[in-house]
C-alpha cells in the first residue's frame, strides 16, 4: 500500500499547483516555454541566449518608450491583451535531442505552456518541434539552422533566423550592388571545408550564383584539418576569381590568411562565412596580412542613442558582455513571437498559429540587419538576411548594407599592402 | 611555373614532415621503442617558442634554442622516470605507457593554455624569397634547411663519434656494451633527450609557420608515423627522404586531383611501397 501513496499526493499535488497556476494566469500572462541548453558543451550560448531572452520580456513587459518602433516596447505587457506579461519557463535539454524532445512534452503537458521556443544545437529543436507539432502547440525556432528544421509540412513551426541559402542570397545580392557601383566580380570562386557545415553552405551558394548568373570559377573542398593549404591557394591563383569565398574553421582560416600572404596572392575581395573567420584567435593571428578581409553578422550595436545601441546597453548591464549575434538572432525570433501572441489577442493556439502565419515586420521594426520577418508556408523567415562587416585596423566594423554602416567599404582589399 | 612552385612547396613541406619525424626514428634506431608521446613533444616546442616569445622577447634563435633544450631535458625526465621502468615490461605496456604520456601531456597543455588556436606574433622570419617567380616562404625555407642540417648531424653523430658507437652499441646488445663499461641507462637517457630535443626544434620553426592548439600532435603524429614507416624504421636519412616524398606526393595530387584527393594518394602509394618493400626505403630488412 505504500508504494502507492506517494504517487496519489503528487497527482493531488500537481493538481493543486495546475489550479492555482490556471486561476492566476488566465488573463495576464502568457506561458512561453523555453528549451536551451543551459548546462554542457554548448551552455555558454544557452546562458547568453537565456539572459537575451530576459531582457527581451523585460522590454515588453514594461514600458520602454525610448525603444522606437521595436513592436510592444512602448507598452507595458500586450495591449491586446489588457497588458498581459509574457512569463517565462526556461528548461535545459544540455545538449540532447531526446532529453529536448521529453522537456518540450512536459512544458506542453503538464506546464502548460502557451506557446514554445528554442532549442540552439539543430538536433534538439529537429525533435522538440516535432512534439510541438503532434500536440499543436507554435514552435518557434530561435537560431538553429539546419535546413531540414523546417521544410517537413509543419504547420505549428516557424524560424525567424536566417539559413544557409539566406546568408548566400545576401552575399549576391552584395555582389549585384557591388556591380552597380563599378565594381568587376565576372567570377567567385568558393573554398569549402568537406563535412556538414561547409558542404552545405557551399552548395547554398553555388546554388544562388547559377541564379544569379555569376560564374563560379573554382569551388575547392578540402579537409579542415589540413596542415597545408598551398595547393588550394595556387589554385585559387591561376583560377584569378574576383572574390573568393571562405566557408572554414578556425586553424585552417588563418592557415589560408598566412599561405596567401606567402604565395603572394590577393583576390580583389576575401569573404568569410562566420565561423573560422570569427573565432577569438583569427584576428590576433593574421589582422596585419587580411586588412579588408569580410565576414558575416546579423547583428550591430550600432550608434549611441540608436535602438540596438539601447538594447546592448540593457544586455550588457545584466551580463557585463555586449550582446553576440547568436543571442541578438534569438532575441529577435523572440520579438517576432510576442507581437504575434499580442496580435492573436488571445492565449488559443489557433489564434496564435494564424498570427504568426500572417507576421510581416518590417525593417525597422527589428533589432537585427533582417530586410523583415515574413514566414512562408514551411515556416521559414523569408526575409532572413544578414549584414556584412570588414576587418579594418584590430576590428571588424559594419560596412554593408550602406543604410546601416558604420564606416565606409573597403575594395579591394588590402591584405598586407598597408 | 605554377608547377614548379608546387614542386618547391611540397618539397618544403616534406622538409618540416622530415625535421618532425626524425625525433621519432632516432628513438626508434636506438630502442625498438615507439614513443606515441612524440607529437606532444613537438607541441610542447611549440608553446615553449610562444612563451619565450611573450615572455622574454627574442627572434628565433633564441626560441629555438630554448624549445629545444627544454624538451631535452623533458626527454631525459621522461626517460628516467617512466621509460627506465616500462622497458623491463612487456612489449603491450611499453606502448600504452607512452600512449598514456601523450594524453596527459595533450589534456594537461589544454588545462594549461585552453583550447584557442595560438600563433606567434610576426618574426623577423615572416618573409617570402621570390627566385624568377617561384616563392619561398622564409620560415618553411629555413625550417627545410635546418631539417636537413639536423638529419646530417644526427647521422654522423650516430655513424662518427664515440657517442653514437655507445649508443648504437647498447641498443644492439644492452648486456655485451655494459660489460665494455658503457652505462646504458645514460646512454638511453641521452638518446630520448636528442630525439624530444629535435623535437623541440620542429616545434619551434613550425610555429612560426602555422597557428596550433594543444591537439596539434594528433594531426601531425599520423604523418610523422607514416614517414618514419616509409622512410625505414631507425634510419635518419630514410626519414629525410621519406618526408620529402610524401610532402611532394601531397602537393603534386592536391594541384592536380583537388586537395580532399591528396591523402588518399599518399598512402595509397605507402600501401604498395610497403608491399613491395616492407623495410621502408632505407631500413634494415
């Protein structure tokens, strides 16, 4: 008999809690449940994430006139709601997609959350969003990018950041401006390492040039833990593309930087795809040989008094670090999500499946360099993008899109001629 | 052109597979002993380079002495506190104990200098030599040069002196060269001090060419194994060729089958080499 009470008083329990929870969070507030990796390999991410995500319900919970046309941030909760607050459960996967997968269920279930966010490592939100799926709940996918999130005829999913086809579409249409201006790009030329990550972004942007009918001149994978890369370089040579494309890591980035130095070869423009080329080491090791180099982020602090520039100082008055792209990419799903519950009007999922359905924020309405947040029938954000910086000096500073620059573009590149 | 400059680079990185390797079939010659530790051998040269180099200042000469002389004596410590002891085991503990030391070496250099890729500041070797249009990069050039200088040497210090006579003597009957009144513990300790000593030295000139982390050893190791392999095990000359070859072979195919092709062809070629001659080029057979 005794085994059998103990069960009894939780279920009496739970129950309990669930009444209470129900009678004081019908009206004003609404459950997002929120799946990040909190403890393990990736943890770091998941904390910064975590800590953005604060500061976003902060924002729209409370009153923040001075943050411009950011949605909901003049108001205190959701007016549509008779000002309701967001509230926040926050639960850690560490990493693995079952245990993601598990959580997503018990917030479903027995948290009952109204709608669900995550989950960083790809893996996990592939599973989570699946559950999400199954009970009918709104997933909304932060930052993971593996393509095959969605694309699998969801119709609870939605991503706000931008994929690997995104950030190719943004690198052409940089090249067709560039063009515009005077620039010569007759041909690319695209450098891959040979797992998952680069093959995939390669293929990504292969794929756009044949669109946009820029010749590809070269595409060269290698392996990235190669311990030399003079072949490629002298390819890439007698190849004499007008700008190379660098998807790699982070030892053979730099071995690449320092081989082309060697071998004296400077294409007119180097372009890294993130990764390698923003690891902590990259700069210190080759900023006197890449000068000009280009790379990717989505996010900019941008100038002081300007909305971003506002939201860093909020992060980083939390964390003591400013905000990082990873984080700064959830954020902004995390708005799009809010303005979407706000305009539901409602906690139904539905309701709030059908207002997602029909987000269109523009421009200026985000914190991050997105063209805006539109979500096609997969779910996907169509106008993910991202903006471009250059390493100029010890730095990297934001160079394109114009409208949002912070110095001018340099180009060609002046690698080591300084 | 093109090729000729390929040509000169594979050749230039054969000559650092070379001065990486010769570390390992010195102690190879002179023990019938594999030291597994040997790729964290020359990733402690590297660090050593880098902490002189922050810390004290100073061009290569300077670091490169010191990389050295410091995994000299790291080799005689080693020697005489763990392979002293191993050797009268059997042949399976001999190689997991350097197998064990490679780890400790590898996780303790992660606990100590984290995982983040490193490279040396600009030396004043950062140059590139341009003859009628072939370029040689100035620290892969006189890394080759020094690989070369450094088999030479160690070859006639083992064939000419009385030292490598002692050496090679204990390595050939332990019990006959202590009845001519050789100390053979000395002996195998200055044998392991020579081999991390040049170990130290490849260190120290491939960290001015390449950025490295503490698992720099593993990508290395494989190579170094696979030239000491071809080149002979125990012969230092075979090593020299043995990595001339294998860099040439990989430049040569990633210029003309694409870079992912290269291993693939290098060993390849190793496996019918072996088959052929299982000795290695220049081993005893």
């Amino acid at each position: 008999m005794k085994r059998f009470r103990l069960p009894a008083a939780v279920v009496v329990a739970t129950a309990l809690v669930l009444y209470a929870s129900g009678l004081s969070g019908a009206a004003e507030t609404v459950k997002i449940g929120i799946i990040w990796p909190l403890t393990g390999n990736a943890a770091a991410a998941g904390q910064a994430s975590k800590a953005a995500a604060e500061v976003a319900a902060d924002i729209i919970n409370n009153a923040h006139p001075e943050l411009g046309d950011l949605p909901l941030a003049k108001t205190a909760g959701l007016p549509n709601m008779g000002g309701a607050k967001l509230e926040l459960v926050f639960d850690d996967h560490q990493g693995n997609p079952s245990l993601a997968q598990q959580l997503a269920t018990r917030l479903i279930t027995q948290d009952k959350v109204n709608v669900l966010m995550g989950a960083y490592q790809s893996s996990c939100s592939f599973t989570a969003t699946a559950v999400a799926e199954r009970y009918g709940v709104p997933f909304m996918v932060g930052e993971s990018a593996a393509g095959n999130i969605t694309g699998r005829g969801f119709k609870w999913v939605f991503r706000g950041t931008p994929i690997a086809s995104d950030y190719a579409r943004t690198y052409m249409r940089f090249f067709s401006e560039m063009k515009k201006q005077g620039k010569k790009i007759d041909s690319i030329a695209v450098v891959n390492e040979n797992t998952d990550y680069g093959t995939s972004v390669a293929d990504a942007i292969v794929d756009e040039a044949k669109k946009g009918s820029i010749p590809v001149a070269a595409r060269i994978p290698y392996s990235a833990s190669s311990t030399d890369v003079s072949a490629q370089v002298l390819q890439l040579k007698e190849k004499n593309p007008d700008v190379v494309i660098f998807i790699s890591y982070t030892a053979d980035s730099i071995l690449y930087m320092k081989t082309m130095k060697n071998l004296d070869y400077k294409p007119p423009m180097v372009i890294g795809d993130d990764t390698g080329f923003s690891d902590p080491s990259f700069i210190p090791a080759v900023a006197d040989v890449a000068q000009g180099a280009m790379n990717r982020s989505a996010w900019a602090i941008g100038k002081p008094g300007s909305t971003t520039y506002k939201i860093n100082e909020m992060y980083k008055a939390k964390t003591g670090r400013d905000l990082d792209d990873t984080s700064a990419r959830n954020m902004q799903s995390f708005f799009a999500l809010a303005d979407a519950i706000n305009r539901a009007g409602s906690t139904d999922p539905e309701k709030i499946r059908e207002a997602l359905a029909q987000t269109d924020l523009k421009p200026e309405q985000l914190m991050m360099g997105y063209q805006g947040v539109k979500f096609d029938n997969t779910g996907q954000n169509i106008l993910a993008a991202t903006y471009l910086i250059q390493l100029q000096d010890k730095k990297y500073e934001l160079v394109w899109p114009e409208s949002a620059a912070i110095t001018k573009l340099e180009w060609p590149m002046a690698g080591w001629k300084k | 052109m093109l090729l000729i400059q390929v040509i000169v680079g594979g050749l230039l990185l054969g000559a650092i597979y070379a001065l990486f390797s010769s570390g390992l079939t010195l102690i190879w010659g002179m023990m019938n002993f594999i030291n597994f530790a040997h790729g964290e051998f020359v990733m402690l040269g590297m660090y050593v380079s880098l902490l002189v180099v922050v810390w004290l200042g100073g061009g290569p000469a300077a670091f490169g002495f010191t990389a050295a002389f410091a995994l000299f004596v790291l080799g005689v410590v080693v020697y005489l506190s763990l392979i002293r002891f191993v050797l009268r085991g059997p042949m399976l503990s001999q190689i997991l104990s350097t197998f064990g030391l490679a780890l400790l070496l590898r996780y303790t250099a992660f606990w100590i200098f984290s995982a983040n890729f490193v490279s040396l500041p600009q030396t004043s070797l950062s140059g590139t030599i341009n003859i009628a249009g072939v370029l040689m990069p100035v620290p892969q050039l006189v890394a080759g040069v020094i690989a070369v200088m450094l088999t030479f040497g160690l070859h006639l210090l083992l064939t000419k002196t009385t030292v490598g006579s002692q050496l090679l003597a204990v390595s050939e009957d332990r019990g006959a060269a202590m009845l001519m009144g050789i100390k053979p513990d000395r002996m195998q300790a200055l044998a392991w001090g020579l081999s991390a000593g040049a170990a130290g030295i490849a260190g120290a000139l491939m960290a001015i060419a390449y950025p490295w982390s503490p698992s720099v050893g593993e990508t290395f190791g494989l190579t170094a194994f696979v030239v000491v392999a071809l080149g002979g095990f125990g012969s230092v000359p075979g090593a020299l060729f043995a990595g001339l070859i294998i860099g040439l072979i990989q430049g040569l195919s990633a210029f003309w089958f694409g870079p992912i092709y290269k291993d693939i062809v290098v060993y390849a070629l190793f496996v019918a080499l072996l088959w052929l001659r299982p000795q290695g080029l220049m081993g005893k057979a």
